[in-house]
C-alpha cells in the first residue's frame, strides 16, 4: 500500500509507515489550495496485493476540504497516466467535520454533515474510514464507510490510569441519553479488561443560544468511587464542567475526561481544575506532554493533557 498524507502532522501509521506519496501544497493568492505530486513516487509499480492508494488528512475546514478535492483529481490524473488502472483509493479521516450539524435544529440552517458527506461521496472512494462519528447519521451518510469505534482507545487510557487491574474499579460515566447506547457497548467490551459500573446522565440545551443546563446524575451516591467520562468530542468543555460539578456533589472520588476529539476551544484551565487527567487523541490536533496554546503560555500554564496516537486505536 501506498499513502498521501495531506496533514504533515498526523502519522496514522506508526514507524511502519507505507511507502509515502510525496507533494508540495500551498494556497494560492485568491484562496484556492494547491497541490503538486512528485511524480516519481508513482514509478514504482511495487504495491502490495490489495493494490491500495490511502490518504489521510485531518479536516478542520473547507479549506482542508478543498485540499483534499484537489489531491483526489490529481492522484487520480497521475494513475491514469501511469496505466495503473486497478489501483483502489482509501480515505482516512479521523474526525468527520461537521458530524454535530447532523439534523436541523433552527430554520434557515443547513444540514451541514450531508454537504460534507456529499463532497466525500463524489470522490468515490472504495472506502472511508472515520474513528468515533458524533451520531449514527455520518455513516449513514457515507458510502463504504468504516468506522472505528473508541473501545481501544478509551482501553489504553484505562490501562494507562490503573495498570495493575487489582485497582479499585471506576464508574463509566455516559454524560447524555445521546451517548447511552455507544456507553453500553464500551462497557462490555471494557467487561474483559475490568468490569465496570455504567452511571447515565442528562442535561439541557437550548438549541437557540446553546446554553446548557440542569445537569442530572442518574445516582444517590457515588460512594467516592472514581468517575471516567466518556465522550466523543469536546469543545468548549461546558457540558463536562457542569456535569464534573454535579458528580462532586453526589460524592464521587477522582475525576477523569476521555474525549477521541479534543477541540478544547476554551482551554484548559478550568477543565484542569474540574479533572484529574483529560485524555483525547492526536484526531483534530496533536497535544504533546508540554502542548500549550498561546493563551495558555501566557498564564504560564501547561494542561494536564495525554495524547493517545490514533494509530493505537485503529
């Protein structure tokens, strides 16, 4: 297999990399991104069986969309003018833009995650792999999708919060209805490792200002038994804040915050103080062990943040 990675900062593939497409990208003036494909990374006719193109790219915009656009057409050129015509083309993009705009909320709005998936389906790709969608509506949107669930992810942070598995046994803490049925299933994939109590949650949204309220915590007592708050994505860290404060108040011992996708658009101070560790993944952005933002090097503060690589996870 070869592989075009878009995004340099993002290696899915560990130290045994496939043979990589090499390219020049840049924006042009007016806007539009470019790109340019050493040809000669398509000389070599060496590809294992499955005959397999994969690019990878973490998509953060439309113009990392439109990057990807263009690259598509003109690998697609290139294999054209090499005579590799059964070569298959792969998609790998960890964190699926705009997967929360997956109904329409207010009028006047768009349905946002079908004008993403829409573009993704032009492209016709043999497949596309996405790790932990917001909802099932992103692959069902998709075509050939692949998704990566976060049960290994959410794994190595356990393993990495108690190694010895004798360690006291937290609680799976579901913080929505939303997440209910995806927080069932981790438990049990989780059961083999340590079994583990699931403790469900709720709150409310105004779909008009966003605000988020009445927090509730479907449990007497937390009987000062650690809590891991599982989650997709977080971005300002509201919901995990409020719901951190009510989990103090039903009596719960360390806290801790594993979302796949770490926007953290507010930084990390608060959710530092609310938490004793927040794990996420290197999907969106990478966060190493001294990450600090320009805000946060201001405070002279750095996050209590651990990046687990998605290519443990895939």
């Amino acid at each position: 297999m070869k592989y075009l990675n878009l995004d340099r900062d993002f290696n899915p593939f560990g130290t045994h990399s496939p043979q990589q497409i090499t390219f020049e990208s840049f924006t042009f003036k007016g806007g539009e991104p470019h790109i340019k494909l050493d040809v000669n990374s398509f000389l070599s006719r060496h590809l294992d069986y499955d005959k397999i193109i994969t690019i990878t790219h973490r998509i953060n915009s439309f113009n990392d969309l439109g990057l990807l656009v263009v690259a598509v057409d003109a690998v697609r050129k290139e294999l054209l003018r090499t005579r590799m015509y059964d070569i298959k083309l792969e998609l790998l993009i960890p964190y699926f833009p705009a997967a929360r705009q997956d109904r329409l909320m207010i009028q006047g709005e768009p349905l946002t995650v079908k004008v993403y998936t829409d573009i993704i389906n032009s492209l016709k790709f043999s497949r596309v792999t996405i790790i932990d969608p917001h909802s099932e509506v992103t692959p069902a949107l998709l075509d050939n999708v692949q998704v990566v669930d976060n049960h290994k992810f959410v794994l190595n942070v356990l393993k990495d919060i108690y190694p010895q598995r004798e360690a006291p046994t937290p609680i799976l803490i579901s913080p929505d209805a939303g997440s209910n049925k995806k927080i069932g299933s981790l438990a049990k994939y989780l059961s083999e490792y340590n079994v583990m109590d699931v403790v469900k949650c709720d709150k409310t949204r105004d779909i008009r200002t966003g605000e988020i309220t009445n927090f509730e915590v479907y449990s007497d007592s937390l009987n000062g038994r650690d809590c891991i708050i599982v989650d997709d994505i977080c971005d300002g860290g509201g919901t995990f804040l409020g719901l951190g404060t009510r989990l103090k108040e039903k009596g719960c011992g360390k806290l801790y915050l594993v979302v796949t996708h770490g926007i953290f658009s507010q930084g990390f101070k608060n959710l530092n103080e609310m938490f004793e560790m927040v794990y996420t993944t290197d999907s969106i952005k990478n966060y190493g062990p001294n990450y600090a933002s320009d805000h946060m090097h201001h405070l002279g503060f750095l996050p209590k943040v651990k990046e687990i690589k998605t290519r443990n996870i895939l």
